[in-house]
C-alpha cells in the first residue's frame, strides 16, 4: 500500500469546488511565467501586461477595457450552453461549426434584405442566427437519440464541414456583389445600419451578444436550480442508472442540451458576424467555440462561474494581444497558457472529490 | 477526368492512410486498456512540428521520426497523470490535450513555416517494383508504410497470443476485477497510454515529413479526430483499423484527385467529403450496434482498496 492515499468524499467538497478554480489560476501564472521565461521574456513583465494592463493601464486601458465584454461575451454565451450538456454528460465539443453555421445563416437571413431599413430585421437575423446553430446540434442529436451515434466525433467533424461551407459561401452565395470579386459579403456594421449588432453604450463594447449571455446565464441559473429539466440534467449527469429509474429521459435531454447549446453558440456567431467582425469572411471564426469548453469547466459547469470564468478568459485573449504588440509574444504562447489552466483545473478537481490521505489504510472498516 | 490514373492513386492512398493508420492503432491499444484518449488530434500535430524540426535539424526523417515518437508520448503522460493519478474526467483532459497540442505546435513551428523537409528515400524494392500495375501500388513506398503494415500485425499478436494482451484487455474489460487478480491497472494503463502517443507522434510525423512535406500550422486537419472515429468503426480490431484507415486515405486522396483534375464539384464541398463520410460510416457502425467497445472504456479507476 502505498503511503498517500485518496478516499472518495461521499459529495464533493464546495469549499474546494470553490477555490480549485482560483489555485489553478495561480498556478498557471507560475507555469506560464516559467514558460515565458524559457520563451525569453521577463515572467513578471509578461504576467501584469496580460492580467494587469489591459484594465488599468492609462495609455492601453480605454482602448482594451471594452474588449474584455466583446471577447467575454460570445465565451459565456456558448460556454453556458456547453455546460448544460457536459453536467448531463452529454459531449457536445462541436460549438465551433454551429457558431459559424448560426453566423451564416444569420447573416444570409439579413443581407437576403439589403438595403431595407426595416426595425425587424435585426430580430429576424437574430431568430435566424439561433435557427443556424441550433439545426447543426441537431445533427449529432437526432444521430445519437436515433442511432446511437458518438456525438463527440459526429459534433466535431461537423465543425470541418461548416469551415468549409463558410469558405463556399464567403466566395459565393453570400459573396459582396460590389466588393470586385473579393471573398467575403457585405459589410453588416458599415453598410448595411438595419442589420448592425451596434454598441449599445459608446465606448463599452456592450452590445446586443453581451446582454444576451448576460441572459443567458440568469436563464441557465433559473434552469438549473429551480426547473424539473434543470434537476434532470443534473441527475443524469451524476447518476445516470438513478435518472433512467426516475423516468428521465435520455432522448429528451440529448434533444435539449445540444439544442440549446446549438442555439446559444448560433446566437454567439450572429452577434459577432453583425458586429465586431462585421462580415462574413473565410476566417471569420477565431475558435471561441473551443475556448468556450475552458470556460466552461473553469467555471465549474455552472452559469455564475461561466460569467466570471468568460471575463478571465476574455482577459488572457486581449492580455495576450497586448503581449503581442508590447513585448512580440507570439500569440500561441497564450493559447498555451490557456490550455495549462485546463490542466491545472482538471488535476486539482481531485482535492474537490478525493480527501488525501497519508499513512496506511485501517485494515477493518 | 481521364488524368486520374487508377495505379498511382492506390499508390498515394497508401501513403495518405498511413498518418492515420498509425495513431488509429495507438489510439485502439489506448481503448483496449480502458482510456478514452481524445487528445489524438493534439499528440500528432506536435509529432508533425517536433518531427519536422528535428528532421531540418539533423538532415535526417529517421531522427525526426524518432523524436516525434517521443514528444507524442511525452504529450500523454501529461493526460496519463491528470486523469490516472489525479482521476480526472478523461473527455475533459483529452480535449485539454489537443487544444494545448494545437497551441505548442504553433510556437515550436513559427520558425520552420516555408522551410523544406529533408526527404526521405523510397525502397524501391528491387524486382518486385518492377511487377506491372503490383510493383508501383505495393513496392515502391517509403519505410515507414511497411512499417506501418508491420505495427498492424505486431500489436495483433500482441493482443491476441501474447499474456500482455490479455492483461492489457482484462483491464480494459473490467478494471475492478483486473484489480483484485493483482494486475497493476495504473501502470498497464500508463504503459498504454505511451504507446498511443508515441504512435500519434509518428502518424503526425508522417504528414509533415513525408505526406505534405513541410510545415503548416494546423496541418492535421481534423486527422486525428478521424482516426479516433476510425477506431470505433473498427469494432477495436487490429485489422479493420487497417480496413478503415485505407477507406478514408482512398476517399481524401480522390477528392484531391478530383480537385486537381477540375472536377466540377467545388472544391470545398470535395474537401469536406472524408468528414461527411466519416459521420455516415459512425452512423452506419451504430446502427449495427457498437459492438466490442471495452466495458470499462472512459470510467475512472479508483482503488478504494
């Protein structure tokens, strides 16, 4: 027997729960100023100018401060969305296809009425941006409810063809018919006023995205703590013999929570396509849809974490622009930084479920 | 279309396969033992970067081949202690792999982008290359695509005839009970997990040095992720994986095929075709039934005892 052991706590401790996220924080920036030094840059340097600078630099701050809630934004909205399915056990990792199908098809829905200057065409794109995503879950869904079919593998190789079906159509059907035959459609936010995902406050980088992840992480909450569908997820997830005797239905829940991820990551890519990228182009996704899966579990599966969890996350993006800028970081070294905060979170998520224990085990129990 | 010429195109399809044929067969050994290693994707884009560098380094693929077996595994001992040691979600810290994967490479390979790989010699095996239509599919191929053959029979003797593979497999099936046989499913698991990103290592190393052969960012492409589906349709058999692998080299090398011979199909839709037919055959695979999964794939072992 070995000396250090672990015992299974009969719940995980909340406590720990709690603070596990933090630790792993604090112990990334240690891994990733060691590998910034290796890197050649100064570790303390490169720490403030990602974590400090951006919110409270003079020069830089009023520039980065509103990028933390356009880049925080799309994070929480399909985190949140995420999150639902991983409590239930429900693998969707495909959030990067159906962000960009639920851009697409948003944004086709609004240039389909160039140059309208019609009030509703917003909230049509927006239905239709949801519709996007939302159809493209519902792939693997009906696949696996129907088939059995392995959601993760079926999700993720959905993502290589949306990549591809938004080059096609960057180039073709949605292609700016005044833009000289260059890729990519119509400018939404410059061109076309009634179908532009505007700043709501000048200066915030609060847009129309932003107030619906805020909504989206009150409904979740609602959702989860106080909804029957809410206790079945969670059922599911920590008991799935338990949920099938209490009459849950796997089927149902596969149906909800890669629907409303699907919808959620969908909604994410219009209101980004309408607004900060402000076009559809061959490279108009930048991966928030695999991000969004860290924040996701750095926010512990749960809404109010998520928020919190997309708002560092959200940091270390615009930390790691500045890094770029200031210091010539190459901009690898901050997704590398993020995939450790994964690690770490993960590793130290066994304080929150095992006690350690030191010596050798009581032989009667 | 008459410049597709059928001979060289089972001749590429060989080559195609073999990036994914190689971590197709770590990865099966690495479910065979009971662990869901989703981090394929990100152990053989570092194999490519680590294996291209060291091979523009040295001059040599066989050193480049050598270290990105080792980079891949020492890739998965970072998954090995997260998930065997400190219990972790296996999906979770899979993904958590790949996505640190695609960041390494990405800052290993700034250097290397438009550099050239230093080539590696085919065999060119004297009388049986010249066989008509026989000798340029089957005889004419770099090493590593027997080698890769030879992988297929080795880890099938292995599983099948040798104690190994069935210690391997009891732990896969059951780790409880391979635990009370006093089997050590940790270290069996570790040794496992080694192999798969050792293999992964290679299959990436494949592409950047022999299949493309340089270095992009991101050049995977989803690879990895098709050779875990690849395993699933194999059932967890040596030989399908073979099956599988070649399936799908055969499907990405015609739509290249037919890419460059100006097919009339756009070229995104062809680009897309392995992943459209990667779902179809999951869902054809599922309808039959999984059969043969491990039973204890992806569950967490805890020793209470």
């Amino acid at each position: 027997m070995s000396l250090i052991r672990l015992e299974k706590r009969p719940a995980p401790s909340r406590l720990l729960s709690g603070l596990t996220p933090i630790l792993a924080v604090i112990a990334t920036m240690f891994a990733g100023g060691i590998m910034f030094a290796a890197l050649g840059f100064s570790p303390f340097e490169a720490i403030r100018i990602i974590f400090w600078d951006p919110l409270f630099d003079p020069q830089f701050g009023p520039y980065s401060r509103p990028q933390l809630l356009v880049k925080a934004g799309p994070l929480i909205l399909i985190a949140t969305g995420l999150a639902l399915g991983f409590r239930a056990g429900i693998w969707n990792i495909g959030a990067e296809g159906q962000y960009i199908m639920g851009a697409i098809v948003g944004a086709g829905a609004g240039l389909a009425f160039y140059p309208s200057e019609s009030f509703l065409i917003f909230p049509f794109m927006v239905l239709a941006g949801a519709f996007g995503g939302w159809a493209w879950a519902m792939i693997p869904a009906i696949l696996k409810t129907r088939f059995g079919t392995n959601e993760i593998l079926v999700s993720l190789m959905l993502v290589y063809v949306a990549e591809n079906i938004l080059a096609s159509v960057s180039s073709g059907l949605l292609r700016n018919p005044d833009g000289m035959g260059f890729p990519g459609s119509r400018n939404l936010r410059r061109d076309f006023p009634a179908a532009s995902n505007t700043e709501i406050f000048a200066d915030t980088g609060m847009h129309w995205g932003v107030v619906a992840a805020f909504i989206a992480v009150i409904l979740a909450y609602v959702l989860m703590s106080r909804h029957k569908m809410g206790f079945s997820i969670r059922l599911a997830g920590e008991a799935p013999r338990a949920a099938r005797f209490a009459g849950v239905s796997p089927a149902r829940l596969i149906i909800f929570c890669l629907g409303t991820a699907g919808a959620l990551a969908g909604l994410a890519g219009l209101f980004e396509v309408s607004g900060p990228a402000g076009q559809i182009s061959i490279d108009f996704n930048t991966g928030y849809g695999f991000t969004a899966i860290i924040v996701a579990f750095l926010g512990r599966l749960h809404p109010v974490g998520i928020l919190l969890a997309g708002l560092l996350m959200a940091l270390t993006y615009i930390g790691g622009e500045l890094a770029q800028l200031m210091l010539g970081m190459p901009a690898a070294a901050i997704q590398l930084f993020q995939g450790m905060l994964l690690f770490f979170l993960l590793a130290m998520d066994v304080f929150a479920n095992y006690r350690v224990r030191i010596g050798t085990p009581e032989i009667a129990k | 279309m008459d410049s597709i010429n059928p001979i060289l195109l089972i001749a590429s399809l060989m080559v195609a396969s073999t990036p994914i044929l190689l971590a197709a067969l770590g990865e099966m050994v690495v479910e065979k033992a009971g662990v869901l290693n989703l981090g394929v994707e990100g152990m053989m884009i570092t194999g490519a970067v680590v294996g291209f560098a060291i091979g523009v380094n040295t001059g040599s693929s066989w050193a480049g081949f050598a270290i990105a077996a080792i980079a891949g595994a020492g890739l998965s001992m970072i998954f090995a202690i997260i998930t065997q040691m400190l219990l972790s979600n296996q999906v979770a810290t899979g993904l958590g792999l790949t996505l640190f994967g695609l960041g390494l490479s990405s800052l290993i390979g700034k250097p290397y982008v438009g550099m050239k790989a230093p080539g590696f010699a085919k065999l060119d095996i004297p009388v049986l290359s010249d066989i008509p239509v026989l000798g340029p599919i089957l005889f004419r191929h770099d090493p590593m695509v027997y080698l890769s053959l030879a992988a297929i029979l080795g880890v099938w003797y292995l599983l099948t005839y040798t104690r190994a593979g069935l210690v391997l497999r009891a732990v896969g099936e059951n780790h409880n009970a391979a635990h009370a046989l006093g089997y050590k499913v940790v270290r069996v698991r570790f040794m496992a997990i080694a192999f798969g990103g050792a293999m992964a290592g290679l299959g990436g190393a494949y592409v950047s040095l022999v299949r493309v052969p340089q270095w992009v960012e991101g050049m995977t492409a989803g690879a990895g992720w098709i050779a875990l589906a690849i395993v699933v349709f194999a059932s967890w058999r040596p030989w399908r994986i073979l099956l599988g692998a070649y399936l799908f080299g055969g499907i990405t090398v015609l739509q290249l095929n037919l890419q460059a011979a100006g097919s009339t199909v756009p070229v995104e839709y062809l680009s897309m075709s392995p992943y459209l037919v990667t779902i179809l055959v999951l869902v054809i695979i599922s309808v039959r039934g999984n059969h043969g999964a491990p039973g204890s794939l992806g569950r967490v072992f805890h020793a209470s005892h």
